[in-house]
C-alpha cells in the first residue's frame, strides 16, 4: 500500500468532505472509486471539455456571414473617423 498526497483549496476540501460524509464516506473512499473506475474502463470517467470560445458561437458565425454578404453586395457604408465624429456633433 502506498499513500498518495494531494493538495486542495481549503474550500474545496470542506465541500468535498461534507458532500462524502452525505454519501457516507470520507475522501480517500471518494478516490479509490475514482480511481478503480478509471482503471476499469481505461479512461478518465467524465468528459473533459474546453470551453468553446464565444467568438465561434452559432449566432455570432451567423451575424459575421450576414456581414460578408453584405459587404459582397455593397450595401455598406464607408465614413472616415472625422466624418462619423461630425456626425456625432450633429
């Protein structure tokens, strides 16, 4: 038998402890489990995603077609700094 340390945030620790003992058990039941199923099935036993950059989102690659095809269409608007600052005065 080996023993294993891990560091946690205070908070963290607290939550987990009173989440375990709601489950009746302590943390190193926690991750024994943990840890036999990923042995079990070879692989980490949730997903792991990165966050999808908002940029990229559905609405917003929509919004940015809509804009090239207007641009294609020539239905913009060109103005200078100083023109649209005029305008703002207006």
């Amino acid at each position: 038998m080996t023993t294993v340390s891990i560091r946690l945030d205070d908070d963290m620790k607290r939550e987990l402890d009173e989440m375990c003992d709601e489950m009746g058990m302590n943390i190193t039941t926690f991750f024994m489990i943990y840890a036999k199923k990923a042995l079990r099935d070879r692989r980490i036993p949730f997903d792991i995603v990165a966050p999808v950059d908002p940029f990229y989102s559905e609405s917003n690659m929509k919004q940015i077609q809509k804009a090239k095809q207007q641009l294609k269409d020539g239905k913009t608007v060109i103005k200078s700094l100083n023109e649209l600052e005029a305008l703002e005065g207006e």
